[in-house]
C-alpha cells in the first residue's frame, strides 16, 4: 500500500478530505504537520505520495501560498527535490498549487531548483480577475498529449468546485503558455459544459489559456486550483437528486496512489 503523506501547514484546512480520497483510492494516507518534518519526527522520503492540500497557509500573509513555499524551498528543498527526481508523485491543490509554483516545483523548466524573485519566477497565481473570490462548480479538460500521470487515461471532464481569491495563472511571459502546451505540461483546462474553451464563469478566474493545472517536465508533480478531493463520491455532485452524475475527482487520486512506491 501507498504511504500518502498529506502536508499540513498552519492555516491549510483540506487535509481530511484529501486523505479519504487518498484512502478511498486505496492509498494509506497520514495527515502530517509541517514541523513534525522541520524536527526530523517524520521523514518525507518515507512516504510515495505526497499531497499538498487547500485552506489559507499562514492566513495567505505575503501572498497566497507564500510562505509556505519559502519552507518548502529553504527547510525541505533537498528532500523535496529527491522526492521528485525519484519520480514519486507531488499533488498540489489551490493553495498546495500555489505553494508549489512560489517554490519553483512548477512549472519546473529548470528542474526546480530555481526559484524566488531572485532567479526570476516563471509563473505566478495572482487575484482573480474578477476581483472577487469565487466559489463555483467547473467543469475541466484533461489535455491530450499532456505528460501529466495524474490525468492520463481519464475518461472524460471532471466536474468539481473552485474555491479561491488567488487563481489566476499568469506567466512571465505569454509565450510560456505556448511552451507548456508543446512540452506537455498542461494537464487541465477550464471549459463549458459542453467541453469547449470557454471564459467567465467557466474560467472562474481568468487564467492565460484557460490553465486550470500544470505538471512539471517528468509528468509527476501536479498543481491545480479546483478541488478533486471535494467530488469523490456520486452524491457529491450539486445536481445528484436531480439524477445527474459523472465528473468525479477520485481517479486523480487513485493514479498518484498507483504510482506511488
């Protein structure tokens, strides 16, 4: 079985539905404080999954994510960079997306290993562009062609809720978008209901080239700001007394469960 080791910060508050759609998805998953790694008490390379979830990570002060990934980079890089470079999976949502690009895992052209303002960030999730925090269901695109493990062979759209201030993915450069989408590494779009790119609300943020994930070069870190772990079951979906289902976000899971080791 699958070590899931959910990453919990001071402020993040998706850890208990992330780890029952990591157990769900056959996973063995623990909710671990961040300091329990900072103080040598769990060790990350002793897990084959690890999940950075959603909520507020040191109350978003400094930026959305912020801070957390200024530990991430500082105080676990090289365990973290190992844990990558070995090929073990890393899920990052909202603000474990967030969290995950301010600390350069993503996009990762340059292995990860730079990162800041110092080494020029490649990306950023910035304030939505309706100014405004948006809570909404969505419907996303498994890109074809995407490296991503996390959506390869998905069946179809998942349809699962966004619930963010800060989601807006905004390259350095436009023609970074186009580099993501040549190598692979847009794994998930924002589309209507009928699978077709669409803009607000269907792009309840306003992102460049309606990204809604990113994967890094290898296929096995993931960041994404809609919530999977919120539709894991059928009756989860806001229409299920109405007879309408699908969609569901477990499949993501049960693939970084399967590749995990």
């Amino acid at each position: 079985m699958t070590r899931v080791l959910i990453l919990h910060a001071p402020g993040t508050n998706r850890d208990r539905e992330a780890a029952l759609a990591c157990a769900l998805a056959g996973g063995g998953p623990e909710v671990v404080h961040l300091n329990q790694l900072l103080s040598g008490e769990r060790n990350l390379l002793d897990y084959g999954f690890l999940v950075l979830p959603g909520g507020f990570s040191y109350g978003d002060d400094l930026g959305a994510g912020t801070l957390w990934a200024l530990a991430l980079r500082e105080r676990l890089g090289e365990a973290l960079h190992r844990f990558v470079e070995d090929g073990r999976p890393v899920l990052g949502i909202c603000n474990g997306f967030q969290a995950l690009v301010k600390a350069g895992l993503l996009p990762g052209l340059d292995g990860g290993r730079e990162a800041g303002e110092a080494a020029g960030r490649q990306a950023t999730l910035t304030r939505n562009r309706s100014a405004r925090f948006e809570c909404r269901w969505v419907y996303l695109r498994p890109e074809p062609g995407s490296v991503c493990l996390f959506t390869r062979g998905l069946p179809g759209p998942l349809y699962v809720p966004v619930a963010h201030g800060e989601g807006n993915f905004v390259p350095r450069e436009l023609p970074l978008i186009e580099e993501l989408r040549a190598r692979g590494q847009i794994a998930l779009t924002y589309v209507d209901a009928e699978g077709r790119p669409a803009g607000y609300p269907d792009n309840p943020n306003g992102s460049a080239g309606n990204v809604a994930g990113i994967c890094n070069p290898a296929g096995n870190v993931l960041g994404l700001m809609p919530h999977p772990e919120d539709h894991i079951l059928p009756h989860q979906h806001p229409r299920w007394t109405r007879g309408e289902s699908g969609g569901l976000g477990l499949p993501i899971f049960a693939s970084g469960v399967q590749a995990g080791r």
